[in-house]
C-alpha cells in the first residue's frame, strides 16, 4: 500500500502556489423579526374595516331563517361564520329585540 503525502508549499513554484481562498462574509438583508409600528416604516396597507349589523338586521336574518326564506341569499351576501353565528344567539337577539322595540315604543308615546 503506497501513501501519498502532499508537495510542501516551498517546492511549488510561485504561480502553483495556493493560497487560502478569502473568508467572504455575506450579510443578507432580511426584514425584521417583528413588524415596525411606525407607520412611516411599514408599508401601507389598506386595513378591513369591521362592519357590524344592527340588532334590525339581525333580527330580519333570524326571522326569514325560521320562515325558510332566502337562507340562499344570506349565503350569498354575509359570511357563513356571521350567519351562523347570529342563529346560535338567536334567543338573545331575540330577547334584546324585545326590550329595544319596547323602549321605543314607550318614547314615541
């Protein structure tokens, strides 16, 4: 078995010298961990507005939804996480109708 040891650096002429290779660091530019919260920092972008319905509305969705009445085009137009969300209240919404039209009722009398 024959072993092969390396030329010394003084035997290899100048040009077959070699030389270390430079150690390059890269520095990346990557965006900051957390968001900025300067708004002069962040680019802008446009944030959803919360709508909410008005308890009228809701009490409409409840009553056509117990009529079996356009549960289609309630799809259609609200989230299905709203709608469902109003049919599981339904009796609060219901009990808070009745104490709302009841008051107003008193004022207009």
């Amino acid at each position: 078995m024959r072993t092969t040891h390396p030329i010394p650096f003084s035997v290899l002429s100048s040009k077959q010298k070699q030389d270390p290779a430079p150690v390059r660091h890269l520095t990346l530019n990557m965006p900051p961990k957390h968001p900025a919260t300067n708004p002069a920092m962040s680019p802008s972008v446009a944030k959803k507005t919360r709508k909410s319905l008005t308890l009228e509305v809701k009490l409409d969705i409840i009553h056509r939804h117990e009529a079996r009445k356009l549960i289609a085009l309630l799809a259609t137009i609200l989230t299905p996480s709203t709608v469902s969300t109003i049919f599981k209240l339904a009796d609060s919404i219901k009990k808070a109708g009745e104490t709302v039209s009841s008051l107003q009722a008193k004022r207009t009398t």
